[in-house]
C-alpha cells in the first residue's frame, strides 16, 4: 500500500496516478484510466479529471493507494 500526502484540498485522478509513479506520464495515466483499470472507494471510473481527496483509497492492478492529508 502506497499512502500517498496530498497539499491541497484535493487532486485529480490522473495527476495522483502520475505523482505515485504509477503512471510513467501523464499519458499513461490516461490509458489507465479509460481501460477501467483505476477504482476509487471501490467504483471504477473513467474520469481523468477526477478529484480525489484525503481519505480516498484508489486501486490499479494490485496497487492500493491511501490519501492522506
């Protein structure tokens, strides 16, 4: 499990993906995402744009990632 500090109020789901070094860019992110690849608290979504926020749990492939604030 990966517990990943966010500064702000919240950051978007391909930015999370690529600042974990889940994702190698950005673009990579995006193929992640639109595959189905990425849960957020257990539902798949498909939204680069996301906001993910601290206490989220996101899940791609066998990656857990916690937020924390």
């Amino acid at each position: 499990m990966i517990s990943f500090k966010i500064e702000g109020e919240y950051i978007k789901l391909d930015q999370l993906l690529k600042a974990a070094s889940v994702a190698d860019s950005g673009g990579q992110a995006k193929i992640f995402i639109n595959a189905g690849m990425v849960t957020v608290n257990g539902e798949v979504v498909k939204q680069r744009g996301k906001k993910i926020y601290p206490g989220d749990d996101i899940m791609i492939d066998q990656t857990h990632i916690q937020v924390i604030c």
